[in-house]
C-alpha cells in the first residue's frame, strides 16, 4: 500500500484573508490578553496536526527577549513547491489565505484542532513581522511577511538534515492592547496538549525570565487525571482507562475518585477544550451514572436506603477526563465551547458504560468504593435538599429576605453594586459610616470560617457563617446558583494585611471557587488591599501598603518628624480612613480575582486546605522566603 504524500496538491483553498485585520476578534476572541496568546496556540495547533499524523514528536515555543516568539517542530515541514491553482508557492498560500491548508484534505490530516485552518494564516496577518523557515528536502526555506502581506520570496537560505516548521512573528503593536506574553498563560495550553497527545514533548521557554517547562506525559490522559489527583486522597490507585475507535472516530476515558466531594471532569474534542461540554460529555455521565447505579441494584446495596444517587451524587468526588478525536467535529458557536456530533454521544454511552461493568466485575472492592460514595453523596443531597428549604423559610421569615448584620446599599441596579465582605464587627461598624451607602452594601463576617474543602454541601447550606453571604448575594448555591440572579457586580473581600486576615481571604476564595464558580469566571470578585501604615509628617500624611515602600519614604524624606502608624487590623481604622484608603474607587486598590489556569487553581486549593498536610508543608517551605515581616 502506497503511504500518502504532502505535496501541494493536498493545499484547498476556501476564502481570502481581507477581513482578518478589519475584525480580529472574529477570529482570535479580543485583541487583549487571550487574543495574543491565541496567535501562539493557532501556530502550535498546526504542529499538533502533524503529531495527530504520526510525523512530530516534538514542538519547542520560545519567548524571545525582542518581544516575539517562536513555534518549532519537527514534522514534514509545509510544502514549498507551487500551487497549482493559486500560482504561488504552497507555503505562501498556507499562509496569507483563509482556510488554506492540509487540514481540508482527508489524506493529510484525518483528524485537525486550530480554527479549520484560519489559524496560521490569522496569526500572519497579525504580526508584524512574521518568518517561516522550512526544514524539507534537505533544504532551509524561508518567507518574510508584514501584516500577513509577502516581504521576500520563498528562499532557499541553506542546507540542513532535519525536517519540520519554525515560525517567528511579533504581534502587530497597532492591534493588540498588550504584546506581552505570559510564561504561565501558555503554560496552561501546552500542558493540555502534551496530556492529550502521549508521545510529544513540547518546551517553552522564556529568555526574559529563563523559566523552562518541558511537558512530556508518556502515560497521556492517565497521566492527566493523576496530575489533577496527585494532592488528593484517591479511592484507588490506578485511574480506568477507556480507549477504542468506532466510526471513524478516537475516543478516551480516564477515571479516578477521590476522597472529595467535587466533580473535576474536563472534556476535548479533536485536542480543544469543551468549555460547555457537548455530546461527548453527556454520553460519558450518562454511562457512568447508569453503570453506577446498575452495580448498586446488583449487589443490593440500597435495601436498606431511603435515597437512590443521582448523577451529581455518582459525580461527587470524581475527576474524569473525557477526549475525542474525529474527522468532521461539529461545534456550536465560533467559539467551538460545545460539541454537537449526534452519533458521539451514543457511541460513548455505550461502550463506557460496558467497560465500567467489566471494571466493575473485575475490581469488587473498588466498585463498592464508589457506590457507597455515591449513596453517601444521595444523603448528603437529600440534608442539602432540606437546608435549602429552611434557608428559603427563614429568608422569608426575615427583614427583607435579608441577614440581619447586611447593611445594603440604596439602588437596586446589580451591575452599579458593590458589597464588602468585612472581617470582624469593629470593621464592620467602620465601614458601614465611611461606605456610599447609595451603592456599597457592607455584610460584616465573624468567627471562624467553615472550610468548604472538607464540607459537602449539606454543612455548608446549615453553617451560620457561610448562609448570610449566600442570602446577601442572592444567587443561589452550587448547582443551583445563577449568575444572572446576583444582587452585587462586585464582592469584595476585604480582612486585615495579617497572616488570620489572608486565612479568612482563602477561606472565603476556597468557597467560592467550590460553590459559586461563576463568580470567579465571570470576574465577580475582588480583594480589597488596606494600608499598612500611616506616615504624617506635620499635616502631610501618607498611606503605605508594604514595609519596602515604608522604608522607602522614610528614606527619602528623612525620619525626623515623621510618625509611623502601624495599622494591625482595619478594626483600628475609623471610618475616614476605610473611605479614602479602602472604599472611595477613586484610590482604593482593588485586586481582581482571575483564573489564568482552573486546573492550577484546583491543585493549590487542594494543597492550601486539604487534609494532606505534607504538600501544603512543602508549598510553605518553598515559598516562605516571599513572606513579608511587618516591624
């Protein structure tokens, strides 16, 4: 049988480039932050084509000091020769056209991510400059564009052994609100791609910084979930892994349970990351709620219940990835956030839900792990049902369906509100008469915090600490909350500058990336920064906010007559002082809550308030030399 080949031939073209500089959101998101790193993935995603071919094995992405970048594999390399009809060399068509590309022929790419080959092309016309060397036939090719347009030729510029693609490009500085990429942004991606594609090694590196990562995961979506496990206690030791092909289609499952009572399930399709999920993920937690409960009705293990699991209750404590790859992925929206091939979700359901029953049968001790949990979980949703029911009775019974500590703001219009979530009734009373009361509601916070790490739902819901913050913001809780319900736009955390102050600002972190997600995501909450010190040097005063910028001024304008006051908690600020240095938006410092990295943030989570002592040791161990000392 004759192998195919990767000519020129195998390059369709579908549409021109015209409107990319015109409207780049269209086809990269925005032209802030996630634009620009967007033109890095689309270069990467075409050397991920190649591996999916079984011709790469390793991608290398550098950021450069000039402010460019570099994306390098060792593939095929794109083809060099002409066109036959656009009368160009192939390379130049790849990229300066819209959907151009090997993807759109069947016999060089079965299966392709990027944007159905807008990516490279997009990136071009973005950049200025951009070079393309390529590695093929023995020789080194290269073409230099400016906003997508030709500058050069394709050149021969040497000789060389080696096969593959480099290219070089600088974001276009009259398009993109930033130009500097984040080491850690794109760290997040290209871990993905290495757990999603065993086999490849891809290295980024940062001249600016000299950080290196090499991500090579040889044990591919196994490795993955032992990743998102590897600070948690596991049920069992080795992950269930599910692979097969049906209908053209690559499909992978890999499931492990864990102590916890959250549900991490992330799911790909053709190696992009399904947000909103689609057909495969409903056919995966179909199947698993189905075989589940089928080893329950088998081994009788309800007769004496009062409560079947449900598929959340069957979910808690899971973390499961969920990967497929096909030839003609149908996705809903531009954003491709949710899959929507029909026949996927079937052809998933069915043959996860015969591979869990063979597990099962074959690991009993394991399959009674996980149907307990699960009945476990059904109680506990079952005392959640009932807190909910007295939450909303006792709600309703209260002033203004309100807690009674809330002092809220006059207007009613939740994308003009803030509220302060205060530690401690003294800083509370201050904020309440330094506030605008017109749109800055205060909810003062006592006592010790539950740590809703080790909290299921049902002890949440009943904690006396944790139920005025959900009736204040109004939105509901787990499952059932509802952004769109938020009484406030922002929720500001605001504790004291001290070691208890930062705990009760994790605790509070740590509920509300378990519980009310969406106001992380959505970019709800913030983390107010009071003042350590006040400087008054005659009627001159000055608000410091760390011991450096203290010694700082001192310094400069001399310690004879300057009085240092170190404020050990905002209960010794009085209420003009929280105005002007903590509540007016004219001069607060507000901290935005953003996550860059959800599976990053669900590890450090795990390690800051887990039951796992040693890693969180470790944690503080490595990064107690970044501790500030206040004297």
């Amino acid at each position: 049988m004759t192998k195919p080949t990767y000519t020129a031939k195998n390059i369709k073209v579908l549409k021109g480039l015209e409107a990319v500089r015109k409207r780049p959101a269209m086809y990269i998101g925005g032209t802030s932050e996630r634009g620009l790193h967007h033109l890095v993935y689309e270069v990467v995603d075409n050397s991920i084509d190649e591996a999916l071919a079984g011709h790469c094995n390793k991608i290398t992405v550098i950021i450069h000091d000039n402010g460019s970048i570099s994306v390098e594999d060792n593939g095929r390399g794109i083809p060099v020769e002409m066109h036959k009809t656009e009368k160009v060399p192939a390379l130049q068509v790849v990229m300066t056209v819209l959907h151009a590309g090997g993807k759109f022929d069947d016999k060089s790419y079965k299966v392709s991510g990027g944007l159905h080959g807008v990516g490279v092309s997009v990136t071009n016309a973005l950049s200025d400059p951009c070079e393309v060397e390529v590695y093929r036939g023995g020789k080194v090719y290269r073409q230099i564009y400016s906003k997508g347009i030709p500058q050069t030729g394709v050149d021969v510029i040497g000789r060389t052994r080696k096969t593959g693609t480099k290219t070089i490009f600088t974001p276009d500085a009259t398009i993109f609100e930033t130009l500097d990429f984040n080491f850690d942004y794109l760290s997040v991606r290209l871990r993905e791609l290495a757990f999603l594609n065993k086999g490849i090694a891809i290295i980024l590196k940062d001249e600016k910084t000299n950080k290196r990562h090499k991500f090579e995961y040889e044990g591919g979506i196994i490795s993955f979930v032992e990743f998102l496990n590897e600070n948690k206690k596991v049920l069992f030791e080795e992950p269930i892994h599910i692979f097969g092909t049906r209908n053209g289609m690559e499909f992978e499952v890999s499931i492990q349970y864990n102590e916890g009572y959250q549900e991490t399930i992330y799911s790909f399709a053709n190696n992009i990351h399904t947000i909103e999920g689609g057909t495969h993920l409903i056919g995966f937690k179909s199947a698993l709620t189905r075989a589940v409960n089928a080893y329950i009705k088998s081994t009788n293990l309800l007769k004496n219940e009062k409560v079947s699991p449900g598929g959340s209750d069957i979910r808690e404590g899971v973390t499961a990835i969920v990967s497929v790859k096909l030839g003609e992925p149908q996705f809903e929206g531009q954003t491709k956030t949710k899959l929507q091939n029909s026949d996927v979700e079937g052809i998933i359901n069915s043959i996860v839900y015969e591979k869990l029953m063979e597990f099962f049968e074959e690991h009993p001790a394991e399959a009674k792990h996980i149907s307990m949990k699960a009945i476990l979980g059904a109680r506990s949703r079952d005392a959640a049902r009932k807190a909910r029911e007295l939450t909303r009775r006792k709600s309703v019974l209260e002033s203004g369906s309100l807690p009674g500590k809330l002092a809220d703001c006059s207007i009613q219009d939740p994308s003009q509100t803030e509220i302060f979530l205060v530690e401690g009734d003294s800083a509370g009373g201050s904020a309440k008469m330094g506030r605008d009361r017109t749109f800055q509601a205060i909810l003062p916070l006592w006592g010790k915090m539950l740590n809703t790490e080790k909290a299921r739902i049902d002890k949440v819901l009943n904690n006396d600490k944790i139920q005025p913050i959900i009736l204040a913001l109004g939105a509901g809780i787990g499952e059932e909350f509802d952004v769109s319900k938020l009484r406030y736009n922002k929720i500001v955390i605001m504790s004291d500058a001290d070691v208890d102050g930062q705990h009760i600002a994790t605790l509070l972190l740590t509920f509300f990336f378990r519980y009310m997600r969406p106001l992380v995501d959505y970019g709800h909450v913030y983390i107010a920064r009071p003042p350590l010190f006040l400087l008054r040097q005659g009627k001159t005063k000055k608000y410091v906010y760390s011991i450096e910028e203290r010694d700082e001024f001192l310094k400069k304008m001399g310690s004879k007559g300057i009085h240092v006051q170190r404020y050990k908690g905002l209960g010794e600020m009085n209420a003009d002082q929280l105005w002007e240095t903590t509540l007016d938006p004219e001069k607060r410092i507000l901290t935005a809550v953003k996550i860059d990295d959800a599976i990053e943030a669900d590890r450090m989570f795990t390690i800051l308030m887990g039951d796992d002592v040693a890693p969180r040791r470790e944690f503080i161990e490595r990064n107690a030399q970044y501790i500030e000392v206040s004297v």
